[in-house]
C-alpha cells in the first residue's frame, strides 16, 4: 500500500501529523509491503514492492513530502519506480475539525510506455477528531493510470471516506471506500476499499489490509491489478523536529 500523507494512507489517502507553530517537524518511513495497491488497483500485479516517505513540516502548518516506490504496472515494458511529490497546508479549525489542501505530483521514471502515466492532482480534506477523513481529488491532466492507457486525456475525479477506531495504545483499525471518477478518460468509472489492522510496534509499524474493487475496474485494467487482495505493510517510521 502507499503510505503518505493527509490523502489517507491505510485509510484510501490521510493520515494526521504532527504539527507546531515554532519548528520544523521531519518525519518518514522506509519499509515494504506484500503488495503495492493505489485506489484498488495492484501497481506490482501482486508481487512485493519496497518503498520509503519523507515529510516535512513548516511553521504555520505548511509542509512538503516525497513517496518513492518499486513498481511493475504493466505484463510488458514497465517502469521500475513511482515518485511523488507534494506540497500543502493544514488549518485547524477547532478542536474537532480539520481541513488540508495539497497539490501532489504522481511521476514514473525511466517508463518505456508510449503513453504518459505522470498526473498532478489537487487534494482537499476534512477531518473530525482525527478519526474520520473525507477527500476529494481533481487532477486535470490524466492519460492513463495502473496498467492501462487512457482513450484520451481528461480530467478526473476520486471521493474517498475513511477512518480510524484505536483499539488500545498499540492497535487500530480502520476502513475506508472511494469512487474514482475516469469517465473523461477511460468512459467508465469504478469503487474500491478496505479494511486495515495496524499494530504499532515503536518504531515499526505492520498493517494487514484487505482491498477490493468492484467488477468496473476489470474492464479497463490488466487481470493481476484488479480484484479483492490482501496485503502486508511493514514499515520502519521516524520523527524528529528542530
């Protein structure tokens, strides 16, 4: 799964930060999972992926981040990673209610397809009580996603709803369901969701995620992406500020 930022990250895209009026807050991770899922569909086709996150956090709620991946979208010529690139603000609005904006950079290098895969995307999120998370996302500019190119360039559109149940200190669990909106590009569009267990070991954390997508995305996507999985994260994480 891809671990990043307020776009939940077990939870379909957000996670909360840490944030601070006076310093800079840097945190990441590095680490693996079983299988490397974005919004339903399986960028590996199944197979493992290494992957690694940095944030960075400025005074006044700004931030920057980066997510890098191993990747094998496509059966034939794929590229070997994903990198992304974002930057954003937080606000607080009160003691319950949250809201970020973000705009975020999927990018491929070294991709031998003959069609970009690259997109910019523009992110807005509200939160309550750092539990429950509601995204939505427009990127202008997408051609193709996952495995598959598009008919033609288009905008599109994802609305995710997410959240997050602690169980006691060390576990929590969370869920999340979103609708990718691709009809500019694809004619079609389709849902996804999970289920995630995580256990938080200090400093590593595992999650254990059940993902689906519905029958839509088998129209369009190669066999190996789609469909219900299960994938095991594990992950070294780090936080520090000065």
């Amino acid at each position: 799964m891809r671990n990043i930022r307020p776009l939940l990250i077990i939870c379909l895209g957000a996670s909360p930060a840490v944030h601070s009026d006076s310093v800079n807050v840097y945190s990441g991770s590095i680490g693996g999972t079983s299988d490397f899922v974005f919004r339903g569909l399986s960028l590996t086709r199944g197979k493992p992926a290494a992957q690694a996150s940095i944030d960075v956090e400025f005074p006044k709620e700004f931030y920057v981040g980066a997510f890098a991946a191993t990747c094998d979208p496509n059966p034939g010529p794929s590229p070997p990673f994903e990198i992304d690139f974002w930057a954003g603000r937080y606000w607080r609005v009160s003691e319950a209610i949250s809201t970020d904006l973000r705009i975020s950079q999927y990018t491929y290098y070294d991709d031998p397809r003959r069609v970009s895969y690259d997109r910019t995307e523009i992110t807005g999120t509200v939160g309550w009580r750092n539990q429950l998370y509601l995204a939505a996302i427009y990127s202008p500019n997408t051609k193709a996603v996952a495995s598959s190119p598009g008919y033609e360039e288009g905008d599109a559109w994802a609305l995710e709803l997410s959240g997050r149940y602690p169980l006691n200190d060390r576990f929590a669990l969370s869920a999340g369901f979103g609708h990718y909106d691709l009809h500019e590009v694809y004619k079609d569009s389709y849902n996804y969701w999970n289920l995630t267990l995580t256990a938080n070991l200090r400093p590593f954390e595992l999650q254990l995620a059940y993902l689906g997508v519905d029958d839509s995305a088998a129209r369009h996507f190669d066999e190996d992406a789609v469909g219900d999985r299960v994938a095991l994260t594990a992950l070294w994480r780090f936080s520090t500020s000065h």
